[in-house]
C-alpha cells in the first residue's frame, strides 16, 4: 500500500508521494485550512483592526450562513462580537500598562522590534569579547581520578596525533 501523508490542518491523509503531496500543499483547501489554524493563534487587537475595515457580510447577517466562509472578504462579526473583542483588546492594554507600573520587565513594541534588540545585544556582546583576553587555560575537574588512569577514550591525544600503522586500510 505504501506510505502515507497525513495534513494536520485538513485532518486528511493520502499516498504520499511527490506529486500527491504538492498537489495537496498548493490546494485551495489546505492553504484555507492553515490559514484558519494560524487565525487562531492572532492577537485580538490585530484582529479587532481588520475586522472594522471590514463591511458586515449581508447574506451572513440574514442567514447565519454564508458560501465564502473564512474567505469572505465582508465581516461575520455582529456589533455585540465587536464589542467583546475591543473590550478584551482593551483589558490587555490596561494589563499590560499596569504590569509595567509595577516595574516588569516586559518589552513594547513586536516580535520584529524584539529580534533586532536582541541581534543588536548578540553583536555587541561578541564584539567586546573580542576585546577580551584569551580565555583562562582548561581546568582539570577536581575529584576526577589522576590523568593516566582515564579510558584512552578520555584522554589526550598525543602531540602530532595518533600513530598511524603502515598496513592500515579502511572500509
């Protein structure tokens, strides 16, 4: 029967094969699917932005239904759903500002402004230890049995390497 390919996002599986599987990948379901998967992990306020650009969708207002789905490109959030989700965007906002009253170390900004502060420490803290002395020579553990006594496979090799037999051959 062979192997098969199981898609998370679609909760299918098939024959997996190169050309089953890019036919899937590029498939106008799988890209919906993972596109709803990742829609659940948004931050509200990213949320609550897009959704006000956005026209109420009138056949889902009529109905409670409508073709397009996830895809429509009209809201299918009512006024009191607007209202929850400005209202918790709000209450994170009012969690966040007290936190950092209260002296927490949490950075502002997004995950972008984050990564080049932390490339920006990375950077500068390699280049001062650079700058730096030669680190301090290898220190043999203490309560570790003396030198000879270790598995050839623990100690040093000699100077110049190991000595190779004249008849060696490998593989």
């Amino acid at each position: 029967m062979g192997k098969r390919y199981f898609c998370d996002y679609c909760d299918r599986s098939f024959q997996d094969n190169l050309h089953n599987r890019k036919k899937h990948l590029n498939g106008v379901q799988h890209l919906r699917a993972k596109r709803v998967w990742y829609d659940l992990f948004r931050d509200a306020a990213a949320i609550l932005q897009e959704e006000q650009t956005k026209k109420p969708c009138r056949k889902f207002l009529q109905t409670g239904q409508c073709d397009f789905g996830s895809n429509c490109r009209f809201s299918h959030m009512t006024e009191q759903d607007l209202e929850k989700l400005s209202a918790q965007v709000q209450a994170g906002e009012k969690r966040l500002k007290e936190l950092q009253r209260e002296g927490a170390d949490i950075p502002p900004g997004t995950i972008e402004d984050w990564l080049d502060k932390r490339a920006q420490r990375l950077s500068a803290a390699q280049s001062s230890s650079a700058l730096l002395e030669k680190p301090a020579p290898f220190q043999y553990p203490l309560g570790w049995p003396p030198v000879q006594e270790l598995p050839p496979s623990l100690q040093a090799p000699p100077p110049g390497g190991w000595p190779v037999p004249p008849n060696l051959q490998w593989g």
